[in-house]
C-alpha cells in the first residue's frame, strides 16, 4: 500500500467525521459557545482542537510531500466557520496525488518547535507521529462534544465503515 492510500482516506474520513460532529452541535441549545468548551482546563477549547484537526494533515503531508502549507493561526469563530474549515481541508486533500508521496523508506529529519530532532521514514512519521496526533485532537473535539450532550456515537466517529457492512443473509 502506497503512503498516499494509507494518508488521504485516513484524513478524509476522520475529517468527514468531524463534520458530522460539528453538524450535529450545530442543533444545540449552546451552538457557539460550544466551542470555548474544554475537557480540562489545561487543555485546547473545542475551536482549537477544530483548528489542529484541519492544519495536522497539511503538516504531516508537507513533510511528506514537501507541498508548502502554512498553519492556520486563528481559531473558528462559530461553528459555521468550523465546518467551512474541515470543508477547505477535504478540497484541499483533494489536490494530492499518489506521485506527490515519497517511499515509505525515504528518511526524514523532523524538528519540531521544542528544538527536539527525530529521525524517521515517511511510513514511521505518518504512523507514530502524524496520525497519532491527527486522531488524538479528533478524539478530543468527540468528547468534549459529547460531555455538553451532543448526541455522538461510534457511527458519527466510524461512519466511513457502512459500505463495508455485510448485509444479513435472508433466513
């Protein structure tokens, strides 16, 4: 499997997920001021966990792809607005083509802002770094979500499995 059918459908349905959310938030009594909602206080408000899942694509894939993005800086004001983001971040995944990937082998050195340096391979920084990262503010906007009561299940998180379904076979 190439790191392009691994990245863009993993991005893709994960994005597509946080629209349902965000859809689904949209009908609450709170509606905006959900996204000043936190799961601690030492942690991101919803609005920036919006905004992390919709840059960490984009800077997971310009390390792979050397395609240049510069990260959003501000976060969502409403919800609208959260959702315009994860639309922008679908079409723009949407411009990436399987040449625009490396060899899962190609070594990469990857410096983030702490002044720490890793030494990878595109594969090894997609998995454990890129996607964890990705999956974690996901799963962080899911949750602070449904602590304010927005009717969230597996289904909205997973949604991109029912074409896999098997249909039951007529008794």
């Amino acid at each position: 499997m190439s790191l392009y059918d691994l990245a863009i459908p993993t991005y893709r349905n994960m994005l597509q997920a946080l629209d349902r959310f965000l859809a689904k938030a949209e009908d609450h009594s709170e509606g905006d001021a959900l996204l000043a909602e936190r799961l601690s206080e030492d942690m991101h408000p919803l609005s920036t966990q919006v905004r992390f899942v919709t840059n960490l694509p984009f800077e997971g894939l310009q390390r792979l792809t050397g395609k240049p993005f510069t990260s959003l800086e501000e976060d969502p004001e409403t919800l609208a607005a959260s959702r315009k983001l994860v639309a922008e971040a679908l079409q723009r995944l949407a411009t990436f083509t399987t040449d625009d990937f490396p060899a899962a082998d190609t070594a990469l050195e990857m410096e983030i802002p702490n002044g720490m340096t890793f030494d990878l391979t595109a594969e090894q920084h997609l998995r454990d770094w890129s996607f964890p990262n990705f999956y974690f503010h996901t799963s962080a906007a899911y949750a602070i979500l449904r602590m304010k009561g927005i009717p969230l299940g597996k289904l909205d998180l997973m949604g991109h499995m029912m074409p896999y379904l098997r249909q039951p076979t007529p008794a």
